[in-house]
C-alpha cells in the first residue's frame, strides 16, 4: 500500500503520530475512522498524490499512532486532543495551512480542527457524519439500534473491552461488514491491516477511550462552542445506504454549523471510500479544484 510513499512517523507533544507522505502540490491530510487506519486512504491516495501533497495519518489510539493512558474525563483521546496531534504533525512536516479531509471519528476530528485551528484548515470535507452534539440530541430508536455501538463502547472499562476481546476479529467484521457495505469492498491488504491493528488490545481499549470522550468532554466542547461556524469552505459527503443517509437533511444540519457547505449522497454505505472510490474521489477533487479530463 502508498507505493511511491514515505513514511513520516512524528513526536507531536510526547505522542507518536504515524503517516506516510507522497505527491507534490498544495498540502493535504487524510484522517482516517473507527475501526480502521490510514490504510483506507491507499485506493486513492496516488491519485490526490498527482496534484497534492498527501499525508495520510493514523490518529492517536489507532493504527500505529501511539495509544496515550487514559485519563478520569477520557481527555486524553478527546477529538480536541486528536485535532491538535494532527496540526502539529502538519506543521511539523512544514505546512502551516492545508485541507483535510475525514471520514468517521477523523472528520469529527477535522470538524473539531476547523473550530480550534480556523488559520491552519484550509477547507475540509466530513465523509458520512452528522455532529456529534447534534447526534446525542436526536437520538431516537432507529439510531440507537443503528449506533448501538456508540453506547455499548462507552460502558465502564472493562466491560466492553472484555467482550470485544473474546473474538476481536469476528467483531471487526461484523462492523465492516455491516453498515452497508460488505466485506468484499476491503482490498485484501488493508483487510489484514484493519485486523492486524484490531488484534491489540491497547488499541482496542483506545478506541474504546474515543468513544467515551465522545459522549463526555467532546460534548462539553461542542456545547461550549454553540453558535460558532466552521469558516473554511466545507464539503460533505455521505452513503445514501448508510446511517446518515437516512437522517433526513444532511446539509441542513451542517448549514447549521458552517458558512459554505457544499455537497451530497454517493451510492454506498459507510465505507464510501472503498466501496465507491471512482466517485467519492471525484466528489473530492472537483472540491479540491482539481480539473479532470
């Protein structure tokens, strides 16, 4: 995977963010979700890499980021802990200003970015995602039995780290494999490397962390945050067969939340990126300005 890519490992602050870096043009960062890695980005990477400078990042607790203690409040894997590693590694590879692009837990990272660092995003797009805050507030039947995971994860420790632990590779795939978009879209590579990083049960205990900041200290910060816009141009993109696409007005909700929202359904489930990475990649270059024959 990332043929022609360096890697780009770096100390951010005491804590190891991994990523690979490829291509030449105007900086562009690629963040990664739950349950995956930066390896979901290799299907396009070479592809943005034709007219920008790609890094591709692991964020902390994932992949082979470092996974940092936790902490009382879960802090320490809170999105604005996860926002500030990934522009300090930018800046640390000599980008002050770049776009970014997250799907999953890295575009709630990305949208806490762009309110904590408004000078260093350039513009950003949110793959298959609704705000958190606004999720914990329109909770009803339907999205508790889509997003139970988002309620069991949040369990005291161990619980659900014990259970997950049992089978862990029979739970990832029935998470990759269940949210509209079947097993057989994962190239067989970054299969393996979704299971190589799920087997260790540091990082399935960080990711576990994510999700409790998630319904904690991330909604401090968003409520704490209420009536401010994202002010970079914003592009989002959701699966029509997936959660959010059967959330109503997607680009209502983040019309709510940022000043230039753009965008629209690709024909996939969550995982977009892979299942649909002809058309998810062209979505992403004509918001990049990236003109195609």
């Amino acid at each position: 995977m990332f043929e022609g890519f360096e890697r780009v490992d770096t100390d951010v602050d005491g804590t190891r963010i991994s990523a690979v870096r490829g291509g030449e043009g105007p900086p562009l960062l690629l963040l990664h979700g739950f349950p995956q890695t930066k390896a979901m980005w290799a299907g396009i990477a070479a592809a943005l890499a034709r007219t920008h400078t790609v890094v591709a990042a692991d964020l902390r607790g994932y992949g082979d980021s470092a996974k940092p203690d936790s902490d009382a409040d879960h802090a320490s894997y809170s999105f604005r802990a996860m926002a500030a590693d990934q522009v300090g590694l930018m800046r640390a590879l000599g980008y002050e200003r770049f776009a970014v692009i997250g799907h999953d837990r890295g575009a709630r990272t990305t949208h806490r970015m762009a309110l904590d660092h408004p000078g260093a995003v350039e513009r950003a797009a949110v793959l298959d995602i609704l705000p958190t805050l606004h999720v914990y507030e329109h909770v009803d039947r339907a999205l508790a039995t889509a997003y139970y995971h988002w309620f069991f994860f949040i369990q005291p420790e161990p619980v659900p780290e014990t259970l997950i632990g049992a089978d862990p590779r029979f739970y990832l795939h029935s998470l990759l494999g269940g949210w509209g978009s079947g097993l057989g879209v994962y190239a067989p590579d970054a299969l393996a490397e979704y299971e190589r990083c799920f087997d260790d049960a540091a990082a399935r205990h960080a990711m576990m962390e994510d999700y409790r900041a998630g319904a904690s200290i991330d909604l401090e910060h968003d409520r704490a945050d209420a009536g401010r816009s994202v002010e970079a141009p914003l592009l989002v993109l959701w699966g029509s067969r997936g959660v959010v696409g059967r959330s109503g007005d997607v680009l209502a909700v983040w019309r709510e939340r940022a000043t230039d929202v753009r965008g629209g359904a690709v024909d996939a489930g969550h995982f977009l990126v892979e299942e649909r990475p002809a058309e998810t990649l062209a979505a992403l270059q004509g918001f990049l300005g990236v003109a195609r024959a």
